[in-house]
C-alpha cells in the first residue's frame, strides 16, 4: 500500500507525556492533583472516552499491582475530592490492576497517556488547553504508522506477470524466487552464525510456519500469531529455513513455491506484535494493519532498557514501517534504543513524489536510523525501484534519502499457514521497502558480531563494501568475521 493513501492521524486521539515531577509517591494516586483536574476536565468537558496509561507507568498504586492495589486503591481514593474519584477510578481501571507489571517499564517515574476523544471533538483545541498545564511536558495527535509493503502476488500471478516471452534468459520464475543472493553478495558462511542479536518489531511471526521453527522467541502470546502476515515475512527474510511445500503440509507444491532459506538460517531472532488488534478497512474488502502506538513504545522501551539476559543479547531491531508524520513519542523513544546501543534500520517507505518533497516515513527519517530503500529486480534500465525512493527528504531531519539501498521487489518468502490479511498463506511475493531492510538488517548483524557497533562505523564498513550507484549506496554482504 502507498503511503499517500493513509490517513494521517488516529481520529479523536492524542498522547500527553507528563513531567517528571509529577509523578511520583508522594502524591495521592502518585499523580499530582493538577494531572488528575487536567483528566477531569477531558472526561467532564470533553467526553473523553478513554484515559489508558503507557509504558512507563511510574504510579505508586500502579506500580503495587494484584492484591496490594486492591487493598490500598479504596484508602488512596477517599483522599480526593469527590469530583475527582471518578476520572481517578477511570485511569486505575484502564491499567488492569492484578496483571503483572514489567518492573523495567515501571520503575521510571514518568508517565505517558493515551486520551481518546469522542466524534466531533477538534483535537487541536484540546491539546491547546492541555498544554497550558504545567505538568505535561507534550501533548502531540497519534499518527497512523503503518508496515509499508505492496504489491502482493501468488505462484500463478507472478507467472502471469512474468511470462517467457517478454524476459528473455528467465525460462520461468525460478522456484526459489527472486531471492537476491547473488546481488548482496551474500558469503556462504553466513549460514552457520548462529547470531542472537536481532530483534524484529512488527505484526508477530506465526509460530506454526515450518520455516520457522526454532527460530523466534517471543515476548508473549500475542506475538506467535500473525493476522497480518507482514512480521512472518520479514522474519523468514532474516532467519527462515528453507521449507519444501509438501502435502505432508496439507500443501499443494503445483500452486505455491517453497519457502527459501533467510539470509541467515541459523540465527534466532527476537520478534514481537506491534499491530493494532483489528484491521483497518480500506474499503472494497481491502484490509491494513497499523501499528498500535502503545504497543510500540512498549516494546522499543523494552529493548532500550535490556533489563533481561534475552535484550541484552540485542545490537540491531528491524522496523519495516513508520509513518508520514513525526513524533514526538517515537522520537523519544527511536532515541532510548539508540543510547542503549541498539542500532535501529527502518524501511523508507513506497511512495514516490512528483515533486520530490516528500519526506522519507518516520523512524527512517530521524538521523540516528539506518534508512533503507528498494532496488527493483526487473529495472527497465534503472536500477532504483520506480515506485520508491525517488524522493528528497525534509532537510530538517537527514542529509540523505537513504543510507542504504537493498533489493526489495518481488522477494519471495514466508506467510502464516493460517488466512491472514496478505491474502496469501505459507508462502508469497512481497514489493516494498519493508523487504530492503530485513537485508540490511542481517548484514549490520553480522558486523556488530564483529563488534563494530557505532551507526557511523557500521555505515562506513557497508559504504566500504558496496557499490556507490550515482546517488545511493548497493548493500553488499560483509564477511563474517
């Protein structure tokens, strides 16, 4: 799907960060008074529909969970004023008192709400009267952010699009796909890295692929599923084992192709669901995931703070997606993964400009990710993909477009066995710069297994190794050691 076809931002919804000060034991709830007259006045004068709590939670009561929270909840809420004990039972309940609280996530004394506004409400308005309270630090609307991929193609319609007679030398598609091997210059003795350092953000990964197996770790239930199939794909780019679609697999080999192996095949990756339970409708049955902002901040914030021998082990996470809008919020949090060492590759995202204005999506845009763009497999004579990275970025965020360019049309690999909303199942072909930076990825793996791990660094060993193309560098593979 092409950016430009998004909506922009989340209706009726808007994220207020809090300062500090705020937040902390000493005030009734561990919210300062002034926080919960600002949340009275967005129930009461607004309508506010929901007041959800993000990671960090930083509250006292919060903090407490289970049992504790239940005994010391009623005692904390005769303290308020009574106007002000129904907003105070509102944000409680929305943290689910009793389920267990991540106590890296909670320990920071700072706190991060999500407010949801009834129809007809004009945002703008209310974040005006919510920043004029001394305690919010921002106050900024919820852009949609979405996994950026398109063109989706099964076995009979890449034979149909790519018939003999029109590509001479290529007899069919080959059953292996365009898996660009050869065009990364991929060392053989990547096959046997049993990397653990690479961590995916996306729609989850199906744990029942057999391409798959044993090769993912999870940080919950939610992430073993993918009702997207975006995450499964990207996954089996980095780390999949080949697969033969055999009826063994309740598959038929004469109408979907094996899976191919990743360009690691022996790594494990760390993968987790980003996505908004529910699809968005595009209209005529189209259906697209985007990303929950909650979930992202959590999951970003997770790795940031390495609190677990599993993140620890983490040098590089891939986010194929983003969004035409920046963040405050996300740069936040882009900005805590990098300060912990983690390096950050994003997908620049599809859609070409004819004007050439505008920016690459966000994270991809901030300075301190590696931004990757698509090369085509069938160029017409150009070698950059089309329909991609084209595109001048907004001056005030990079010097560059992109830092480095992989190929990312027509790759083929791996898709849930279950129906999921790519409308493919096992395997399939994906475009988008969501396919680059799974490359990318692995190959900036490898270079942090060789303990090179600054951003600057790691970009001037790729740089060293690829090819300067007019105006954007060709990934190609480092050694592995």
């Amino acid at each position: 799907m092409g950016d430009k076809a998004l909506p922009q931002f989340r209706p009726g919804e808007m994220i207020i960060e809090l300062r500090p000060e705020m937040v902390g034991k000493a005030n009734p709830l561990g919210l300062a008074t002034s926080i919960i007259e600002l949340l009275a006045m967005l129930k009461s004068q607004h309508g506010a529909i929901k007041i959800e709590t993000l990671w960090p939670v930083g509250v006292s009561v919060l903090d407490a969970g289970g049992s504790l929270a239940r005994l010391v909840l009623p005692r904390l809420l005769k303290k308020l004023p009574a106007n002000l004990r129904l907003t105070a039972e509102t944000l409680l309940a929305s943290t689910e008192l009793g389920a267990p609280v991540d106590p890296e996530l909670a320990r920071e004394a700072r706190l991060r709400l999500r407010i949801k506004l009834p129809p007809g409400e004009d945002v703008e308005t209310v974040m005006k009267k919510v920043v004029a309270n001394a305690g919010v630090e921002y106050v900024e609307p919820i852009p949609y952010m979405w996994a950026p991929a398109i063109d989706r193609r099964d076995r009979a319609a890449m034979e149909a699009k790519f018939p003999l007679d029109l590509h001479p030398g290529l007899k069919v598609v080959p059953d292996e796909g365009f898996f660009p091997q050869e065009r990364i210059g991929r060392p053989s003795n990547w096959d046997t890295l049993e990397l653990r350092n690479i961590a995916v953000l996306d729609s989850g990964c199906d744990e029942d692929h057999p391409g798959l197996a044993d090769a993912v770790d999870y940080p919950n239930k939610e992430s073993r599923k993918d009702k997207y199939g975006h995450g499964t794909f990207v996954s089996q780019i980095i780390a999949g084992r080949a697969t033969t679609a055999t009826e063994k697999l309740g598959l038929n080999p004469k109408t979907v192709y094996d899976t191919p192996a990743g360009v690691l095949p022996s790594a494990r990756l760390w993968v987790a669901d980003v996505m908004d339970s529910e699809p968005f409708d595009e209209g005529e049955g189209a259906k697209q995931y985007s990303l929950d902002p909650g979930k992202l901040s959590r999951e970003l914030n997770r790795l940031a703070k390495r609190g677990t021998k599993r993140m620890r082990e983490i040098d590089v996470v891939n986010l194929s997606l983003g969004s035409a809008h920046s963040s405050s919020t996300l740069k936040k949090d882009i900005d805590a993964v990098a300060d912990a060492g983690i390096l950050v590759v994003a997908a620049a995202g599809n859609s070409a400009s004819k004007d050439d204005r505008d920016p690459v999506i966000y994270p991809a845009a901030f300075e301190n990710c590696i931004s990757v763009g698509a090369l085509a497999f069938f160029g017409g004579g150009k070698e950059i993909w089309e329909r991609t990275n084209n595109r001048i970025p907004d001056k005030t965020n990079r010097k560059e477009p992109w830092d480095i360019c992989a190929p990312g049309e027509w790759i083929l690999s791996g898709l849930p066995m279950n129906e999921n909303a790519m409308g493919l199942t096992f395997s399939g072909w994906l475009s988008g710069t969501s396919m680059a930076a799974p490359y990318v990825t692995a190959a900036v793996a490898v270079l942090c297994n060789r303990k090179i791990k600054d951003r600057k660094n790691v970009l001037a060993e790729l740089r060293k190794r690829g090819k300067w193309e007019d105006y954007y560098f060709r990934l190609k593979c480092p050694a592995a050691d």
